[in-house]
C-alpha cells in the first residue's frame, strides 16, 4: 500500500514538498493545488511527485453540486469538472468530492438530503460532470459520508449502477460509515462487507479512527489513529488485497505537528503487523 498524507504541510517550493513527503515515508500524496494554479507551478508539483515515486493518489473537488443556491450549485459542477479535468491530466488516482447537501452547509446533515429527488440530482450531476470532463486516465469518486447517499456499501452499488459511467468509481472512507451500533462494534465484518462489494472499484482510502463516546444520546467521535477502537490493520489489509498500492491517506488533523505524530503511529503500528507500506 501507499500511505500519504491529507496535508500537503508547509513547504515553500514544490521539489521541497515531494522531498519531505519522501523522506518521511510516504508513497502517496494529494495534489496540493487545483486547476487555477499557474501552469508552470503546477507541472513542477507533478514533476517533483514523479522524481520522488510518489503517487497522486487525490485530486478533491470538495464543493456542493447538488446546493439548493443555483449559483452555487453551477460553480460547484463547474469546480468538479475542472478538478476532474485536472486529476485526469496529472495521472491521480481519482478525483474525489461528496455527493452534496441540499442546505446551506456543503457537506451537512439535511432532512432534504434523503429523498428520491435528492438521489436523482445525485446521478444527474455525476453524469453530468463525468461527461463534460471526459476523464480517460482517472475516475470521478464520492466519498462515503454519514448523512449523505450513499449511507453504505449496498447504496453505493446501486449508485455506481445508475450512474452508469466506466469513469466513475469509489472513494472508500469506512469511518463516516461507522453511524450504528452494529457497524461499530462488528467493524471489522462491516468492513469486510465494504471491500467485498466495493473493491474493483476503489480508487483510494482515508484513513483514521472513530470512538464510541460513553455518553447520551449515541455519538461517534472521528479521532486520529489509535484513539479510537477500530482495527486498522484489518482495514489495511483489506485495502492491500484489493490493490497492492492502493493509498491510503491520513486526514483531518490539526497542524504540521499531529499529521507527523500520526504518521509516525501508523508506521510503527503497521511495522509491527508486518503490512509493508
């Protein structure tokens, strides 16, 4: 597998990004720029990648294609599209977004969310973004997520089938899946479920952790590796049978500092599972 990192962290020249993801042991990154960046720029970033054997493994589009705001609706398909355009152009891995909210938070938790209105929009504007970029070399993802389709693997199947696009694929983060209690404490099942239907899809993976708070109402906490009580060797191995270089990355830390000490962790916790990353 290729582990990476959701940060690009603070560096002042593209050369010195590829050479610290390098040196820290990272063989996967998420390009650190988008499509606005200045052409020379951004081929020098996929050049350093190249010279440093590290794959892009991500382009984010990161946007609501699906908002209720038809303004924002419209820059959003357009972002997805150039992003797309991007990932395909630079060799990623994917291009990877949400499906959309139909509120005013991108990426929230909406009653509106869940309808069949909602899941038709869905489809369309994955469609509709996956035919105007085109891509020959990438795929267009959507990352699972807790209160947006697809809720779950067998969701998930049923989008790819009504999206009917070769170019679309799946960006697997089982965390923002980890939303019951059965799916918690039979993770490791759930997982199994995930890759088993999913696999010759997956295009990358996040990669971090979730607790069960002892507090009511039920609530999930994302944590950073090893806070939580997930089994993240299994995760990864799963990861590996599917694709000996599937990336996976760590996200959603605060700072330079926590992506380091996680990064760390997880080597050291993988080394002593013999999972070669």
């Amino acid at each position: 597998m290729r582990l990476g990192l959701s940060s690009p962290l603070e560096h002042k020249s593209p050369r010195e990004w590829a050479g610290k993801m390098h040196r820290m042991g990272c063989t996967s990154v998420n390009f650190p720029v988008d499509h606005t960046c200045d052409e020379e720029l951004l081929e020098e970033y996929v050049k350093a990648a190249q010279e440093y054997g590290l794959t892009i493994a991500e382009v984010g589009a990161w946007c609501n294609p699906i908002s209720p705001d038809a303004k924002v609706r419209e820059a959003a398909l357009i972002r997805c599209i150039e992003q797309l355009k991007l990932a395909d152009k630079i060799g990623a891995r994917c291009c990877v977004n949400v499906s959309g909210s139909r509120g005013e938070r991108w990426d929230g938790p909406y009653k509106e969310n869940l309808t069949q209105e909602t899941w038709d929009m869905v489809v369309e504007s994955i469609q509709q973004i996956i035919d105007a970029a085109d891509p020959k070399k990438t795929y267009y993802t959507i990352e699972p997520m807790p209160w947006m389709y697809p809720m779950g693997p067998d969701e998930y199947v049923k989008l790819i089938h009504d999206v009917d696009r070769e170019r679309f694929a799946v960006h697997m983060d089982v965390f923002n899946w980890i939303t019951t209690p059965e799916r918690y404490f039979y993770h490791e099942e759930f997982m199994e479920e995930c890759f088993s239907k999913l696999g010759p899809y997956i295009r990358s993976c996040h990669l971090k952790d979730v607790v069960l708070l002892q507090e009511f109402t039920m609530q999930f906490r994302e944590t950073a590796c090893g806070k939580g009580t997930l089994n993240l060797e299994k995760y990864a191995e799963l990861a590996g049978r599917t694709n000996p270089d599937m990336p996976l990355i760590i996200e959603h830390l605060d700072g330079d500092a926590a992506y380091l000490e996680s990064l760390d962790y997880v080597k050291q916790r993988f080394g002593r599972a013999d999972i070669t990353i």
